[in-house]
C-alpha cells in the first residue's frame, strides 16, 4: 500500500529523474528506519528537509510542516484521551466505549503513517482529523466520567453530613425526652 501510494505521488516523478531509490531514500537500505513522527516535517533530523526548505522546494516544506504538526497534534490528542480514560478506569467508572473508541484513535495514526507516502496534505489532513474527532469524543466521555465520579464523592459527602446532623438532632432529642418530668419513658418491667 505505501507503495502504491508513493506511486501515485508528486515524489516518484522526482525520485525517478534523480534516480534516487524510493524507499530507501528516506527509511534507509539495510537498516531500516523505523516511522516516526521524527522523519516527517523540517527539524535538522527529518527526512523532509533534506530535500525541503523555505527556499529549495518551499510547497513540500510547507507541506511536511504542515503534516508534522498535524501528526504531533494526533499523538498529543491520542494521549490526553488515554490519560483521562486511565484517570476514570483507577476512579472506578465504566468507560468501556470510550476505551474501545481509543482504537480508533491509534488506528488514525497508524493510516496517517501509511497515507503520509502519499505527500497529499487534504488527505493526511482528513486521516488526522478523523482521529481528532475520535479523540476529542473520547476526552469528552472520559472527562465526564471523572466529573460524575467527583459529583458522587461530593453528593455522597452531603448526603453523609445531613445524615449525620439528622442522627445527632434525633439523639439529643430522645435524651431531653427523656429527662423530662412529663416525657419520661416508663420502664416495662
């Protein structure tokens, strides 16, 4: 499939006239590069600039910078929904749907490392923004999660202190009746 996609990419024309090896170009020959988000965009180690600045080649820089923050934004969705779904898991609530949601989340990143080969920005961007809806929904069902958890401590705090105040009220009372002259409580004996 990466194949296929890189293909169909503006980077095979160019790859072919500098004849230059497709995937090796940018995963290395016998040591395989392992994807990251390291490889995309224009920092000194990306792959991207060494073919891409804001002089040589400026539409691709822009477009790897573009990809990157879009991928980083990914990631960084991805784990704020994790955490929160963790948070509400150790809290004891039920977040099995928005646990399972999660994989789609990874799933989205994993295409966008696939669909990258494909150096379509409008397509990368709806992978990424799939993942972003997914994980957006996730945080939102996670967070409320934890809010109704915080919501029952403190419903549960209320509930305990009126209680309480209602047994001391109802104590005392039973121990004035039953120190007074005309509401004393006759023994059954």
């Amino acid at each position: 499939l990466n194949a296929d996609l890189f293909s169909q990419s503006p980077h095979k024309k160019a790859f072919d006239e500098l004849g230059l090896p497709e995937c090796e170009t940018c995963h290395g020959n016998h040591e395989i590069i392992a994807a990251t988000n390291e490889l995309l965009g224009t920092s000194a180690e990306a792959v991207c600039s060494r073919c891409h600045s804001e002089t040589d080649n400026p539409k691709g820089y822009h477009g790897a910078q573009l990809m990157r923050q879009l991928s980083d934004s990914l990631e960084a969705a991805e784990i704020r929904a994790r955490g929160l779904v963790e948070e509400a898991e150790q809290k004891g609530m039920e977040i099995g749907e928005a646990k399972f949601k999660l994989r789609d989340v990874r799933q989205a990143r994993l295409e966008g490392r696939t669909v990258v080969h494909a150096f379509n920005e409008k397509r990368f961007q709806g992978v990424v923004s799939k993942g972003l809806g997914e994980a957006g929904m996730v945080s939102g069902e996670a967070h409320q999660a934890v809010s109704e958890y915080y919501f029952r401590r403190i419903g549960l705090g209320f509930a305990t202190l009126i209680i309480t105040t209602l047994a001391v009220a109802l104590y005392l009372y039973i121990r004035r009746l039953e120190r007074s002259p005309s509401g004393r409580v006759e023994s059954m004996h």
